[in-house]
C-alpha cells in the first residue's frame, strides 16, 4: 500500500515535508513581523529540521535573556 522512495515509506517522506514546509513558513513570518533576516532563517529551515528553529529562537529570538535585576 505505501511505496518505498529509497528504503522510506511515503508516509515518512511526506511528514518531513510538511514539517520543513511548517518550519520554514512559521520562520519566515515571525522573523519578518521582527525584521530578523526572515529570508536566511525561512530557506535555513527548508533543509533542516531542527537547528534553524532552535538557532533562530536562541539568536533572533533571545528567548534565553538574562532577567535585569
């Protein structure tokens, strides 16, 4: 019922797209509504999943910050 495209099901095959596609997508609308390279950080997460998310959470984001005291 599933064909294999060298060894992966189709099923698989289709998942990591849609999750690159999601990443990418959600990449690039946040990092423009924040003016952060939004075009680097949507083609970053085309191909990989999921150092971009992470890196651009990390870097554009600053989700980390130190609390002022």
């Amino acid at each position: 019922m599933t064909r294999n495209i060298e060894g992966q099901p189709l099923w698989a095959l289709i998942l990591v797209v849609v999750i690159l596609l999601c990443q990418s997508t959600w990449l690039f609308l946040d990092g423009r509504k924040r003016g952060c390279r939004y075009w680097f950080w949507s083609l970053w997460g085309l191909i990989q999943c999921p150092f971009p998310l992470l890196f651009y959470l990390i870097f554009a984001r600053k989700v980390f910050r130190r609390a002022k005291t």
